[in-house]
C-alpha cells in the first residue's frame, strides 16, 4: 500500500535561494566545478528537518572525502563513466538528520 505525501519541488542555486522551509527529504545532484558540491550539500542540510533524509550524488575527490563523507550515513562510490561522456569519480551519499 502506498502512503500519500506533499511533494514540493524546488528549482534553483541553494546557495542563492531563500530558505523558507525546512524539508523531511532532499534529494540533489549538486553541481561538481570547483568543490561547489561541498557547497551546496552543506547548504541544503540546513533545509533538512530533524529525523529527516539527504539523497545526493557528489565528487568523489579528497576535497569531498574529508568535508561530507564524515556527515554520511552512507558513502557508495560510483564506477568512473557513471556519468556518460565525463570520466569523473562520483560518489552516491546518503545523510540522516
């Protein structure tokens, strides 16, 4: 049986929108230049409600290893070419409040 649920859907910059809620669930796929990743995870767990949950994928470089691995429940790497036509190391994350 399935539970019924709001589902409010966001779009745009986190770093740059004003938060006005905060959320049982998140799921992203933050922007990897740069580091802007660590970024934006760190700005959307300040949306997170307690006890709620952040789904995202990230870099999986030293910069992402050292600042949001440590906040993760669970870390799963992702295989190079995960992303079609990048070779770029990504990881799967999960994050409890």
């Amino acid at each position: 049986r399935f539970q019924s649920f709001e589902c409010v859907v966001n779009q745009g910059d986190f770093l740059e929108v004003e938060q006005k809620f905060k959320y049982p669930r998140i799921l992203m796929n933050p922007p990897f230049e740069n580091g802007v990743d660590i970024k934006h995870i760190k700005r959307a767990l300040e949306w997170l409600e307690e006890g709620g949950r952040l789904v995202g994928v990230c870099a999986n470089g030293p910069r992402q290893q050292a600042q949001v691995m440590p906040l993760c429940d669970s870390w799963e790497e992702l295989p190079a070419g995960t992303f079609e036509g990048t070779m770029v190391r990504a990881a799967l994350f999960t994050i409890n409040a």
